[in-house]
C-alpha cells in the first residue's frame, strides 16, 4: 500500500483532504496532509517542502499529490526524497525556475469567470462554510520568488483535470499539460476543490494509480 502525501492549495490547510484520507485510508493506505505555513511572512515555497518532507519522516511507498499552488511543492518534495509518483490534481503546473506569481501570465491564463465562488461552487453548503472557517490568509510575500525547481523530477507524472473548474479551466489545463510535460490529464468532474466536493471519485483515481 501507499503513503499519500497530501498538499494543499493556497490559503488552505491540511483539513481539505479529510475525505479523501478517510477514503484512502479505508483502502489500506497510509496519508499525510500537513497544513502549509503559507500564512507566515518569512515562508516560501522551500519552506513548504520542509513542512512535507517533515512530516513524512522515513515513509516509503510514497506518492505525492499537489492541488492547485501545491503543485509548486509537490515536485521539490520529489526532488527532496524518493517518491513513486507525482499527482497534480487541478494544478498549476509549474515551469523550472518559474515564481508562482509569473505562472498566470506566462501560461496566458484566460482569467476566471468572475463567479465569487471559483473554490466551492459545488461543495455542500455546510461543508463550504466550514472550510472558509479552516482557511488562512495567503501571504504573497515570496510568492514572486523564483522556484528552486530546475528540472522536473525523474518521477511518473499524473495530471489530474475537473470537468467544472472555473478558477483553472479544462483547456487551460489539458494545453500547459501538454506544452510542459506532455502529458494528458485524466479527467474527473468537479469544481477547483475535489477533494471536498468529490472525494470519492478522486480517491478511487488515486487508488487506482497504486495499482498501475
């Protein structure tokens, strides 16, 4: 079975993936999702890695899943110890060396719809309400920080697109998916946030990835 390393998007925390561990869990996995300093000043994206490679600890079997800004953390975590496979679920996919900030117009994103809920929109209210409540504020402090990441890691790569996003669009998605990994996402149905609003499908997606 595998250990899940489960990160975060921005001005999130670690409670997010809740369901899906659960899910995972129930299938025999182990998971980690560390909440991300990500509303501390003095903190970047190496000190989002530490906060993951730590918490893993001596691990193995691990897999490494970034959603949305984690998907700038997940491949320095891979850089940093021995991973299986690298997951970028509804991700911005980073190009070596690039700033989170830069991401959005180097990769000539369209811009969101407008709508006020780009990460819950399909989330039960409840639910939704509740992560609000969880979140924190994003500091950009060193978002415009070039990444340490120089190459991508020697890791099998997964991207992993939602049908409903209207933060990171299907054909934005499938056309930097393509443009810088050559990959093609699988695809599930959903908003920005899954995790909350379909766990079950991306869980059982994930799962299946163990399986080869």
């Amino acid at each position: 079975m595998a250990t899940f390393a489960l990160i975060h998007g921005a001005g999130d925390v670690g409670w997010y993936w809740h369901l899906v561990e659960a899910e995972l869990r129930a299938r025999g996995h182990d998971t980690i999702a560390p909440d991300l300093p990500c509303d501390d000043d003095k903190a970047g994206l190496l000190e989002y890695t530490d906060t993951v490679v730590e918490a893993v600890g001596d691990r193995r079997g691990l897999v490494v899943v970034g959603q949305s800004l984690g998907a700038f953390v997940a491949p320095l975590v891979c850089q940093r110890m021995p991973a299986e496979l690298l997951v970028l679920v509804a991700p911005m996919i980073p190009a070596p060396g690039e700033s989170p900030v830069d991401f959005w117009s180097n990769t000539a994103w369209p811009g969101s719809s407008g709508d006020d809920e780009l990460f819950y929109q399909d989330v039960p209210p409840t639910l939704a309400d509740e992560a609000r409540r969880r979140g924190k504020d994003q500091s950009e402090t060193r978002l415009g920080e070039p990444s340490p990441l120089r190459a991508w890691p020697d890791v099998p790569t997964r991207v992993v697109l939602c049908r409903d996003d209207r933060l990171l669009p299907p054909d934005f998605v499938r056309r930097v998916a393509r443009e810088r990994l050559a990959a093609v996402p699988d695809e599930i149905d959903g908003g920005h946030t899954p995790a909350l609003s379909h766990p079950l499908d991306l869980a059982t997606l994930l799962d299946r990835y163990t399986k080869g």
